[in-house]
C-alpha cells in the first residue's frame, strides 16, 4: 500500500520536507527501528484508543516512542486535563473518563481509517477527525519516523514538524519497557 493520499496531501499542504521510505513489512515499530538501523526513539508508535464505554466512547490518537510503553493512567489523567478544559471552553458538560483501552483493530479498519486490509495509523488526527496527543519524549528526536498506512512504508520528517503539521496536544505518558 502506497502512502495514504490524504497524509501526502496535509504534509504538502504544510510546505514542510519528508522522504518516504520503504522497507521491508514490519508491523512494529521496534522491528521498523531495527530495520531502518535507526534509533527507536526516532520511531513514532501511533495507537488508537478507546476512551469510555457504549455509544459514549471516544477514540483518540496517540504517539509515544518505539522504544517505550504506553502508560494508561498517565494518559487518562492527561486526556481527563484536556478534555475538562474542551468542555469548559465550549461550555458543555464535562463527565471523567474512566476506561481506557486499545481499539479493536475491525473498529480501527472500518471507521477510523476506512481500509479493508490492515494498516497503520499516522500520527495526525485531523486525518481522521480525532483529536491526536504526542508524548514529548518524541518532540526531542532530530528527525522522526511515522506510519504512512502500510507496513512497508514510513514517512521521515524533521524535528519539530509534527507541531507545525497540525495542533496535537503534548504530554508525558510513556513509560520505559522492563
């Protein structure tokens, strides 16, 4: 699968430099990592997640280092943070968040980037009208390397690209794998 037309055309559109490359088929990005022979806090891990239950449920974007984990309490709190400020701003109800969970890979297929094989996720939630987080270890790395929708291709983009690309809210919720 070639790169998503949607994520060549908001790269464009932000007149910044990115190279695609193409490697073998990974489908992590500690093994993407390892095969582009480049440090993994370079490499963007983009999830989708759930965020509450039944028809109330949000899903969201988020992006952490390869070389680390996700820490779920960490982001609820910080999702729990923004989204209290979201409602307080426009002046709408603001109810916790208390579950949080991986999406399901049919419901990532199928509404979230509307492709019947699988694929990966960009780190840009305006792609896909959902709001997107970064963990600000990665707003460090020289350059970074994030999905393109296939696995056997990524995009290369310079430091600091990510902010300049869209608005992406920054936090802390990584934690180093054991």
């Amino acid at each position: 699968m070639p790169i998503i037309k949607n994520l060549e055309k908001l790269l464009k559109d932000a007149k910044i430099k990115y190279e695609i490359v193409k490697h073998k088929t990974v489908y992590t990005a500690l093994d993407k990592a390892n095969t582009l022979k480049i440090k993994p806090k370079e490499v963007v891990k983009t999830v989708v997640l759930k965020l509450g239950i039944g028809k109330v449920a949000q899903y969201v974007i988020a992006s952490i280092p390869a070389d680390k984990n996700f820490d779920k309490e960490k982001f609820k709190k910080l999702y729990n943070d923004w989204l209290k400020k979201t409602a307080k701003a426009e002046k709408k109800v603001f109810r916790v968040v208390k579950e949080i969970d991986f999406a399901a890979e049919a419901i990532i297929k199928k509404n979230i980037i509307k492709i019947k094989k699988g694929g990966t996720v960009p780190p840009f939630g305006s792609l896909f009208k959902l709001p997107a987080f970064i963990d600000k270890s990665l707003l460090k790395a020289k350059k970074l390397v994030i999905n393109a929708g296939g696995f056997g291709e990524s995009v290369i983009i310079n430091e600091g690209h990510i902010e300049k690309i869209e608005k992406i809210t920054k936090g802390s919720f990584s934690k180093s794998k054991k």
